[in-house]
C-alpha cells in the first residue's frame, strides 16, 4: 500500500481493518462515513 503525503487533509483508511470486514458494503459504507467525519 502506497501512502500519500497531504497537505490539508490526513489519510485515515486502514486497509487491513476495510479488509477485516469484507464483503459487508454497509460496514465499509459506516466505516467511510466515520472517516469523513472525523476531523484530526
């Protein structure tokens, strides 16, 4: 995985937890929605 500096914003995606959970579109959807709430 290729990480990518950013200037204004951080990268939040965890891979290995997305991968955890599948197949489950609404857990990768609630798991998304919680990043781009998140402000760090």
């Amino acid at each position: 995985m290729v990480v990518k500096n950013f200037q204004h914003v951080n990268y939040l995606w965890n891979e290995s937890k997305a991968s955890e959970m599948g197949d489950d579109q609404v857990a990768l959807f609630l798991y998304r929605s919680t990043l781009v709430g998140t402000i760090s």
